[in-house]
C-alpha cells in the first residue's frame, strides 16, 4: 500500500497572477508551439496587443497601426487614446483589469475579460509599455511579469496612443521563429474587417476599401469563380461568397473582428440559411452537399458579449447576439433570406450560374456514387487490416479540447515508417507508410480518389471524404528524404491535396518534416544539425576534428535518434499557399509543360559544398 501524504494546510498554495499564467500557459493563449504552425501561442500573443489597438479604432481613436517585428522580437504602436497614465502598470499586470468591463465604452469588443496583455506580459522575458497621453507619457517594463522599470510620468511631443515591445520567452516557446506570412495573413484578416484602418507591418502598407468582398478577390481565382462575388452587408453583419471548381467548402468567419478559425454557431447559422435560400429560390430539395460543394465565403458578425469556447476565441458558442437580441442562428438566418434572395432576384445571370454550379455538383455526385460504395467498402476491409497505417489512441475529432495535438506522418517505405513507428508517441502520433511515388493525380477527377486504392486508404485515414470538419489529425507531415526522390514524392502528395482538398493546406494541417542532414559529435557531446551553417558552428564548437555523418535518407536513422526530432524539439516547414489560381500553380509544376520546367530547374540551380577535414567536395545540385 502506498504511504499515505501528508495533506494539511500547508499543502495548500495560491498562485499570484503571473506565475498561474506560466504555470498553465495552454488556459490562457491555447498550444505553445514554436512559430511554425498559425495557430501557436507567439501569435495568440500578438493577436491580444493588436486587438486592443483594434478597439480603438472601432471606438473611433487612430485610424492607423504600426507592427514591426523580427524573427524574435515584436512592436506595436498604435494611435488611440493611450491608456489613463495612473493605470498603465495595473492594465497589464493586475488580472481582470481593464476598460473593456463598460459595456457602454466597448460595446462589440473582441477581448472582453482583462487577461489577453496580462499573459503576454508574463510569458514574455521582456516586455515595455509606453503610454501616450495629452502631451504626458508613462513607461514600465517588466519580465516575466515582474516589474523591472517604472519610470515617472514626463512631456512628451508624440501622438496619443499606446506602444507595447515584447519578447516571447524562449523557455516557454522552445526555439520559437516569427512566420512573416501567418504575421501577414492575421493583419490582411483585421484591414478586411475594419474598413478604412491602415496598417504598417514592416514598412509596408496593409488597407481595404470593400472588406469581406476583397477578402474573397484574394483567396479566389477570378478565373474559375463561377459567378461575381456576391456582398452582402448590413447591421453588424457582412457576407461575402462564391462558388468555384474546387472540391469541398472554404469558409472564413469572424466575430467582433476575431478570425474565428474552427466556425461556431455564425458559420453553422450561414451553412444552414444558404441551403434554405437556395431551395426557396429555385423551389426545388437540391441535397444540401450539392448547394454548398465549391462554395467559397466569408462572415462577418458582431455580438454583445461574445461568448467563446476557449480563451484563444477560435470557435463562437454564444447563442444571442446581444442579452435581449435574436438568436444568432435567428439573425443571420433572417439577414441572408432577405439579402441573398433579393440579390439573387436582381442578379438573374448570377442565379443562373449558382444553378449550373448546383447541376454540376449534382451530377459529379452521381457519376460518382457507384465507384464510392466500392472503394468504401474495400477501404472498411482494408482497415481491419491496413499494414499502411500505423495508428495512434487519440484523435483530432474525438476531443472535446480541439487544441489537442494529433499527427500523421506520411513517409516513403518501410524503413523509414519503421524507424518513426518504433520512436513515435503511441497516443497522438500515427504513420502512413507509402509504398512508393503516388500517382501524378494533376487534372484527374476525384474518382481517381476512389480508384486508386493508395489515395483512398490516406483519404480514409485522414477522414476528409466529406470535409476537413471530421479530420482526424490536425498535423499531416510529410516526412520523405532530402533527395531528389523524396522531393518528387513530396511534390505529388502537395498535388493530391491541392487538387482535391485544398482546405487542408489552406487551414494550415500541411507541413514538411526537417530532419537532420549531419551529425557532428566527439566523445562528450553529440550535435545534430538541419544545414550547413549549423554543421560548420557544431564543427566549431566542438574542435579536434569531430565525427561527421552525413544522414542520406530517414531510413538510415535509428528509432533512438528519430525520437529526438519528433517530439517536443520536433522541426516543421508549414507549407503556404500564396497563390489563389491552385490549376495555374499546379498545371506549371505537374502538367505536361516540360520545357518550361527545364528552364526553370536550370535557371535555378546551385550546388552545395561539404568541407570536410579542409576540402571542398560537391554535395549535392539541387532546386
């Protein structure tokens, strides 16, 4: 029997504020993370500073923000009304203190409970506010929350507003790397919301006249839309949508300006309201799959008091839009029977492309249904026994907390799958193991999904058949060898995906595994390093002519050794899509147009050096 412990008062402890905040980081700003996913906690961190500039242009104080920032460091200026001098050290550091409890002084506030620049403030190791007010002006800084800097009120000639520097701390973010693109996309999301604010993120100029409508401009091909983006706004609610040739359904929703990643009860409401315009309209029971395939829309809502399900505010759960308003599944319903059916009345060539898009949808649906049954039912055999899927205990859809970590890594061969198999996390980490170069899928129709027994065992495992809603793991890695195979294999799965379901790259699921190309050691210190730079600094560091080896494939990497690049320290390339026209982007790579490729490939190659013991040797001549 185990020896009882003694409980008594003493075992009682009450944790101020800054060390509850970094005792349980994931309460307050949701996963750590190092930077390489858009959703990791260094950009919670500068969502929180940056929404509170953003309430002050709502409320009408500064039509501009300043955002400069570097790999490590980050510094927001905004033009507002500068927090009250005698409170700039208690609005950052006393929990549940704040402007924004006044419902009358913030009405639709993203951030309404005095926390989000307190956890900045206690995970960064430095961190400096500066205050600017009728010609005064206050700085504090801190670390880790405590106060280091408080310096008296003085004159001052600079514009109100308020500036925040902070530094992540790196004992919480482990070897943490700011992503210019997640930094640009979050900014793109706040000037489409808030229509005249002008943003300056590193010199560079961010601004939007017509919102959500320039929204879908950037995240659609004018190419393959089938019809002029539809806008629609009114009171505390705007819609933007579209229907293309992609498969599946693309939605971006916010409220009260929080990009709103995973929907909530907004985005249901829309989902649900799109489907009973349409059949109204056309006065006919289109299936609902056929009405929303290829659709492609933004919306927008503001509530009172939003009610979220987490602290980092990605899913809406409120109800009501305010606490005597409509429901919101009411009020938007109510909003797009009313605007949608009118337009679509005023609009007649754009309601007789939705129809067409609708009769496509339905007929593809069809041509399909006999081959799906098949597939699915080999799939249902296969799994009982499916030598390519090693899989893990918890998955992305059966947690209740969606922050929860799930990954599958997809490698080529059974070396390589056995090494990660044997090292991986049995519970959240699972492997597909690819028996070879997938098939080139570029401009084949989805059937291929379903004839080739390969993609329709990955599309089983990942559960992505009928939407990314069900997937069962967040983190799809692509972990292949750093050679010219391994590259080619990489580029036909990034086809497969692109071309059938672009949302997961879109959502940010996709991601390539860095694996070690050198191992550097002596006989007291080994250093595993991802480039050249770092095998030459390991070099230094280490002297007397260390052993070099150089890693060929992740075959030849032992289960050992591949645990410690896929767990905490593990090193991901998220992969972005920057280009909206997917068909362009995916004909020049994968289509039939070699020449130009050939040119491509040779206007762009290099070749690497090794220096070992003092030579130069030629690695390799790569892209």
């Amino acid at each position: 029997m185990a020896e009882n412990t003694n409980y008594s008062e003493d075992s009682i402890r009450s944790l101020d504020w800054k060390e509850h905040i970094r005792l349980r980081p994931g309460m307050y700003i949701g996963k750590l993370g190092d930077g390489s996913a858009y959703d990791d906690g260094i950009y919670v961190l500068l969502k929180e500073i940056i929404d509170n500039s953003i309430d002050e242009f709502v409320m009408g104080a500064g039509r501009s923000i300043e955002i400069n920032m570097n790999d490590l460091k980050v510094s927001v200026r905004d033009y507002g009304r500068g927090i009250p001098l005698g409170k700039v050290i208690d609005c950052v550091s006393k929990i549940n203190t704040g402007g924004k409890y006044d419902s009358k002084a913030f009405q639709k506030s993203v951030g309404l409970n005095g926390v989000g620049t307190k956890a900045v403030n206690a995970l960064s190791s430095n961190f400096v506010v500066q205050s600017y007010r009728d010609g005064r002006t206050k700085i504090a800084e801190f670390e880790k929350g405590e106060i280091i800097r408080d310096e008296k009120e003085k004159d001052t000639t600079q514009r109100n507003g308020t500036a925040i520097n902070f530094i992540p701390d790196e004992t919480i973010f482990r070897h943490y790397r700011f992503i210019p693109e997640f930094v640009e996309n979050m900014i793109w999301n706040y000037v489409y919301l808030n229509s005249g604010l002008i943003i300056h993120f590193n010199n560079q100029k961010y601004f939007s006249e017509r919102g959500l409508h320039d929204l879908l401009l950037k995240k659609t091909d004018p190419e393959t839309v089938r019809y002029q983006i539809i806008h629609l706004k009114g009171d505390d609610i705007e819609i933007a949508m579209t229907h293309g040739q992609q498969y599946g359904e693309e939605y971006y929703s916010f409220v009260n300006g929080q990009h709103t990643t995973q929907g909530g009860t907004h985005q249901a409401a829309f989902r649900e309201a799109l489907v009973k315009v349409v059949r109204e309209f056309y006065k006919k029971e289109f299936d609902a799959s056929d009405i929303r395939s290829a659709v492609v829309a933004a919306i927008a809502i503001k509530v009172q008091e939003p009610v979220f399900e987490s602290q980092t505010k990605t899913k809406l759960g409120s109800q009501n839009v305010g606490p005597e308003g409509p429901s919101v599944r009411t009020f938007v319903h109510d909003f797009v029977k009313k605007a949608l059916d009118d337009h679509l009345h005023k609009n007649p060539a754009t309601a007789e492309a939705l129809l067409k898009r609708i009769q496509q949808s339905e007929k593809e649906r069809k041509d399909i249904a006999g081959i799906k049954k098949l597939a699915n039912e080999r799939a249902k055999k296969a799994s009982m026994h499916n030598r390519k899927l090693r899989d893990c205990k918890i998955h992305f859809e059966d947690t209740h907390d969606r922050r929860q970590e799930t990954t599958l890594f997809i490698t080529e061969g059974d070396s390589a799958s056995g090494s990660i198999t044997k090292s991986r996390d049995v519970q959240t980490q699972a492997v597909f193991s690819l028996k070879g170069k997938p098939l080139n899928c570029f401009g084949l129709t989805k059937k291929v999904v379903y004839e080739n027994e390969e993609f329709n065992l990955l599309q089983h495992a990942l559960n992505i058949e009928d939407g990314i809603d069900t997937l069962r793991y967040n983190n799809i890695v692509i972990a292949t060898d750093a050679d010219v195979d391994g590259m080619h294999i990489r580029l036909l799965l990034m086809t497969f995906f692109l071309q059938f379901f672009p949302d997961l790259v879109k959502a940010g699921h996709v991601s390539i595994l860095q694996t070690p190309l050198f191992r550097v050691r002596n006989k007291k210190e080994t250093i595993y390093c991802y480039s050249e730079e770092e095998k030459r600094n390991a070099i230094s560091k280490l002297g007397s002519k260390p052993e070099i080896t150089r890693f060929k494939g992740l075959g030849e990497i032992s289960p050992e050794e591949f645990g410690l690049f896929i767990g905490k320290d593990i090193r991901l390339d998220p992969v972005f899509l920057k280009e909206s026209n997917i068909k362009s982007l995916l004909e020049y790579y994968m289509g039939k147009n070699t020449p130009d490729r050939q040119q491509h490939i040779i206007g762009n190659l290099r070749v690497e050096l090794d220096v070992i013991e003092g030579e130069e040797l030629p690695l390799a001549e790569a892209v």
